[in-house]
C-alpha cells in the first residue's frame, strides 16, 4: 500500500454512499467471481445514501484513504453484519479484524446477544478464526455459511483495577510464597507457570521453570496477548526472586517496563523486587493464618444468614490432640499456614494409629475443626476479587472447586457454574471479607474458600491473599471474552496424567492434535503447566474453554483420554529434551 500511517475508525458519512459501494464490488472482485456474478450481487451489497445511518456504518481509513467498512444492523437482541468489506490490497493487513472487534463492541455497548453473519464462503475461515461459530447455511445465488458471533462486553472493573488498565509483567514465585509460611522453598516449581495467565494482557513473563517457545506463542495467540518477553529456566529450585537480584540486567529490564508487576502472591524476598503497598505484607501473613481467618469469618457471620462457620479450636499438644481423636467423630486437622489442601486432612478416628497421628500432627499447635457434612454437585465453591487502593472491593466471581479429599484439583467458572442462591450468598460474604480486608490495609486479589453442607450452607474455610487456580480461570475467562465476544466457562484441571514422556516436539505434536480435537466440539485447549510433562511421572496442567456445559465435559474427556493413549501408543519413552536447565530469554510473536 505505500503507506505507514495508523488505521482509524469513523462513522461514515452519507454522501460516501457511492463510493462506499464501489469498495465492496471492489473486495468482492477479489475472490476471482465473474462480471455475471458480480452484476448480481450489486443490489444486495449496495449502500444506499439514506441507509448509512441506519445501518450503523463504520469505515477504518489511514491517511485519509478509506481501506474498509462494515455494517451492525437490526435492533436487541439480535443483530446481523451486513457488511464486512476491505480493499483488496488491504486484505490481510489486519484492517478486517479491527472492524470485525469494532463492530462486536458496538453490539456489546448497544445490548445485542449475538451477532448473525451470512459469510462469503472465502471469508469463513477469517470469521472462525476470530470465534465466530458456524449455525448452518442460507440459500441465494450461492450457498452461504451461517455463522453467530458474540457482542465484547466492556472490559471488567475488577481486570482494569488488577493490570492498571494496561500491560503487565507475571512473576512466578508459587514455591517461594508457600515456603515462607513453613518447609522452606522446594523446586521444581511447576505450578508457577500458572502466573503466566494471571493479568490480561501480559507483557513480561519470569518463571523458575523453563519453557518452550510454542507454549508462549499459542498463549498469545489464542488469549489475544500480543508479543510476550519470556523468561524462563531461572531457578530450578524455586528461589525466583534470588535469581532476579542476581542478574541484573533482568531486573533492570523489569524496573524499564513501566507495567505493574504482578507476583503470584507477596513475599519478603520480593520486596526488593517491587515493593507492596505500605502493610500489605503484614496483612497477607496475619489472613492467610487458618486460625485469624475463622476468627474473621465468626466476626461477620451473623450479618449473613446463608452462612455457617464451623467449630474451630487450638490444640497445644500430642496428649490433648489423643484426646480429641478418641471421641469418634469426624474432623478436620489444619495447620496454622497451608495452601492447596496442604496442611490439612479430613480425620474419621478408629481408634488405630490415633497416638502417632497425634504426635505428628502436634507438633508446633494444630487447629481442629468441626467437620462440615455434605454433598452433591455444589460442595466446594469459591468466590474472587480484587481490592484497589481505596479500599474497594470489586467482585471477579465465582466458582466449582475439584477438591479431592483436602487436595485442590482444579474449576470451573463462568455462567450457570453455581446456582443463583449460593453465588448470591458466596459473594455477599466473600464482598464482606474484603471489606474488612481492605480496613486492614490490603489492596490486591484474595479468594474465600467453601463448603456447602446438608441445607445449603456455605461454611467459610480459609482466605488466600495471593493468586490462586481460580484466579487463573477468571483471567483465562476475561481474555477469551475479550477476544471473541460473549462468555465462556472455563474449566482448570491441574493434573491431567500423561502415558508416556514425549520429547518436545512430539508433545507439542500431541497437545495440537487433541487442541483440534477439542476445537471440533467447540472447545479450546490451553496448556496451562507444560513443564511437568517431563517428569518421571508425566503429566499436563490445563484449562479448557467452551460456551456450554455439555461441550466442555467433552473436551475434558478428550483430553484425558488422549493423556492414557500415549501409553498405548509410545510406551514410556527416554526424557525428551536435556536435563540442563539453562536460562532462555525469549520473545513469542502473535503469528
């Protein structure tokens, strides 16, 4: 085209009608139909000098040349693009997504559901690509697809509060925060590759871990992030923060972007990193304590009635914690600091084994909790959010833990995940914790675990102030309805088991294979830990996305039974890639 100007958007005017219509032939021209053909689609792809308005017409323009229109007609709640035309020596420069977004936003502010698009056969593989789904065929003078494409909600305020309304930079330090409450810092850190996806836009991503290019570029790719720098490979033992202080020109680069940075949770090496908010360190150890975090959930209880909290009481040692086993009932045992389930077990005492379990779990106090009875389909919710700086607390949602005994195994957010009583109830509670939270003097993301028990109560369990699996699903949900419009649930499954060690290039082979395998029931697959595939028990972290229950129970099955079949297939192969852990630095491309 000659030139480098920016592309902008503008209403069109009514007295470019003509020409407006003349582009159109134009791009249509380009897929090679006859002058019969084209001379039959004239009427049908007209603008008319009185329908510009009507039809909310757009034009993207660079340098006063304009390059492309598209049109968002009808009325709420259902819309169809009209138009979507760009000039055949733009195509392929990116001027039809800016308008396709435009037009899907427009639809979103306006209060549409969706969006119809009868599709040039030529153009259907673009409106895939950009989410669109295909419903079918319409009749003309040719056969058309059909497709449905999903209105962008305007960016939510939780997300613009966490990422400061831009880019930002994701540090995983998941082995560094939980060592500092107990059992030091233990690698491999493979959980830390989870900080990838918490902002929305990322622009810098450290990990302990090394990763490979593909895993980064189909991220962004898929999540809409654009060029992401990458560092990996830093610290095998998990001790991220010290592997930062020590290369300087990494924490000068960290110190340049001018982007939040954004750990996985707050810790005391970290400060020197990027200091937290004046008493936010302080806050995260005294909530992140199970025994303070009842003593705030029995504070605020009795303002909510859907409610309960269960007994909780300190035990100071063996003999006592004996005593305590000896009655027969069921109950819980916690330690003080615990994430993920850890340092806590669900205990029915038989009478054997009760003195040694006592003693070990003894030491250093533990707390013992009532047992909270219950089933069904709702036992484990969550609720998320974020505070700002001025103490308000803005809701992310809420959530379906796969919880395993005590062990967190993944969820499930988005639509319909829990029925409208509980999420009520899970956010009206979890909104008053952070508001407590936030007179404490913390600002940033924390969850509150549950349980429901036998009537439908939600029995509070535990705080987190730092990021967590949750949080991982709720920014994975905001970026993929960012991109492609509507919403999506999101499932997380930490721990989907591998047949086989495959070497690199085979496992990213196999994870593209069950990608379109998904992709063919309308789910998307993101690999959300890669670097445990090639542990001596292998296995992938996951999250799938979909707009249905139905189709996102099958892609998770896809995807564990392609995990069994590796086995079948390859056997258990030798480790894959060399064993050195060397630091990579990296940029994935938006390709």
């Amino acid at each position: 085209m000659g030139s480098t100007g920016l592309v902008r958007l503008r209403a069109a005017r009514p007295d470019e009608a003509e020409e407006l219509t003349a582009l159109t032939m134009r791009s249509k021209a380009h897929w090679g139909y006859d002058a019969a053909f084209l001379a039959a689609c004239e009427d049908e792809l007209a603008l008319h000098r009185e329908d510009v308005v009507r039809r909310r017409t757009v034009v993207a323009e660079r340098d006063g040349r304009v390059l492309g229109l598209a049109t968002l007609e009808g009325e709420p709640p259902e819309g169809e693009l009209g138009l979507l035309f760009v000039e055949p020596d733009a195509i392929g420069g990116g001027v039809g997504r800016r308008l396709y977004r435009h037009v899907l936003e427009e639809a979103g502010r306006l209060g549409f559901e969706r969006v119809r698009i009868e599709a040039d056969p030529n153009a259907e593989a673009f409106y895939l690509a950009m989410g669109a789904e295909r419903r079918g065929e319409a009749a003309g003078l040719r056969v058309l697809p059909v497709l449905v494409a999903w209105p962008i909600r305007p960016e939510p305020s939780w997300s613009k509060v966490w990422s400061a309304g831009g880019a930002t930079v994701h540090v995983g330090n998941v082995a560094e925060f939980n060592g500092q409450f107990g059992g030091g810092v233990h690698g491999p850190d493979h959980y830390s590759c989870m900080a990838a996806f918490c902002g929305p836009r990322p622009r810098m991503i450290v990990l302990p871990e090394r990763v490979e290019d593909w895993w980064v570029r189909d991220l962004a790719a898929a999540l809409g992030w654009g060029e992401v720098e990458t560092h990996s490979g830093l610290a095998a033992d998990g001790r991220i923060s010290e592997a930062i202080l020590a290369c300087p020109d990494l924490l000068d680069r960290l110190a340049r972007q001018g982007a939040p940075v954004l750990p996985w949770g707050r810790t005391a090496a970290f400060e020197a990193i990027s200091p937290s908010p004046p008493g936010v360190p302080e806050v995260v150890a005294r909530y992140e304590s199970k025994r303070r975090a009842h003593a705030l959930f029995s504070a605020l209880a009795p303002a909510h009635p859907g409610i309960v909290v269960p007994a909780q009481r300190p035990v100071g040692s063996a003999r006592a914690l004996a005593r305590e086993l000896s009655g027969g009932a069921r109950m819980v045992l916690k330690t003080e600091y615990g994430v993920g389930g850890s340092g806590t077990l669900i205990v029915t005492p038989d009478g054997r084994g009760t003195r040694r379990l006592a003693r070990r779990w003894a030491r250093g106090g533990v707390l013992v909790e009532e047992y909270v009875e219950g089933a069904g389909p709702y036992r484990d919710p969550t609720f998320d959010a974020v505070i700002d700086e001025s103490g308000t607390v803005h809701p992310v949602g809420v959530g379906l833990m796969d919880v395993d005994g005590t062990s967190y195994q993944g969820v499930t957010v988005g639509p319909g995940t829990l029925p409208a009583a509980l999420a009520e109830t899970a956010t009206a509670f979890g909104t008053a914790v952070g508001k407590a939270l936030a007179e404490d003097g913390y600002s940033g993301w924390y969850d509150v675990d549950f349980v429901t028990d036998r009537a439908g109560r939600l029995a509070p369990t535990e705080i987190n102030l730092r990021l967590t699996g949750p949080a991982v699903a709720f920014n994975i949900q905001a970026a993929l309805d960012r991109v492609r419009g509507g919403s999506h649930l999101v499932r997380t499954i930490d721990r989907v088991p591998l047949g086989a060690r495959l070497p690199a290039g085979a496992l990213r082979d196999h994870v593209a294979r069950t990608a379109d395998a998904c992709r063919a029931v309308g789910a998307t697959l993101l690999v959300t830990i890669p670097t445990a595939a090639f542990d001596p028990v292998p296995y992938l972290g996951v999250a799938l996305a979909a707009r249905t229950p139905g189709a996102l129970d099958e892609a998770e099955r896809i995807v564990r039974d392609a995990g069994t079949e590796l086995g079948e297939i390859f056997g258990d192969l030798p480790r894959g890639r060399d064993a050195e852990r060397a630091p990579r630095t990296r940029r994935a491309r938006l390709r």
